[in-house]
C-alpha cells in the first residue's frame, strides 16, 4: 500500500471515529480478560483468559476453556455484542476507503482526459488516438 493510500486510509478512520472505536475495542478485550481471569476460578492464566476472549470474539467456541460464573458469562456476552459492532464498523470504514480511492482514480483520469481535450490542436496523432482510446474505455466502464 502506497503512503498515499495509508494516509487515505488514516483520514477516514480518524473522520470516522473507527480509530477510537478499535483502541477501546483493543482496551476492552484485554480488560475483559483481566476480569475473566479474576472472576472465573477455571481460568488460572491471563493467558487463558486472552485465549477465551478470542474464541469468543470469534465465536469459534472450542469449549477447551468454558466460564461458569455470572460476571464472565456477562462479559462475554458484551464481548460478543461488541465485536459484532466493531465488525461493522471495520466493514463499512473499509468499503469506504476503496470507494474513496476509486473516485480518486476517476477524478485523476477524468482530469487528464479534460486536459489533453482543452489542447486538442496540439496533440500529436499518437496523443490523439490514446485519448480517443481513453474516451471509449471510459464510455464502457459507465455502462
């Protein structure tokens, strides 16, 4: 991915909020996984309570560690729920990203048509059959 492209990418999560959303996102799993760990007697490492969270963030479920105690089982509930949102989030952030650098491509080649356009009379014949060329492609592109 260019720089450009990263900047884009940057702009639209900080214009959105989903920069905010996934560092709480991130802060949030990991203190889940300090109270799971705290609260749920069966789960003896943090590092169990970080794989719990994933299995549950997955909703892979692989039932190799499993709470029994009402203040994990709410918390993952709240995991569950919150990942789902953030997954949306991240989605739509996404597809606006590339909708974004999709436009971009289209103002950059509709710019460089209008340019060579204004300057007909002095184009070359090869200049002339790229930009005819240009023109066609654009014309089937948009239906």
């Amino acid at each position: 991915m260019t720089k450009n492209r990263l900047k884009l990418l940057w702009g639209v999560l900080k214009h959105t909020y989903a920069d905010r959303v996934l560092l709480s996102y991130i802060i949030y799993v990991l203190v889940c996984a300090a109270l799971i760990w705290a609260f749920e007697p069966t789960i003896t490492t943090y590092r169990q309570a970080l794989w719990y969270c994933y299995a549950v963030i997955s909703t892979a479920g692989f039932g190799d560690v499993v709470v029994t105690t009402f203040i994990p089982k709410a918390l993952s509930v709240v995991l569950t729920i919150y990942s789902g949102l953030v997954i949306a989030i991240v989605t739509g952030v996404i597809v606006n990203f590339y909708t974004q650098m999709i436009e971009m491509k289209n103002k950059e080649s509709i710019s460089s048509v209008m340019d060579q356009m204004e300057r007909l009379p002095e184009l070359s014949r090869e200049e002339l059959k790229d930009l005819s060329d240009r023109v066609k492609q654009f014309r089937s592109a948009r239906g």
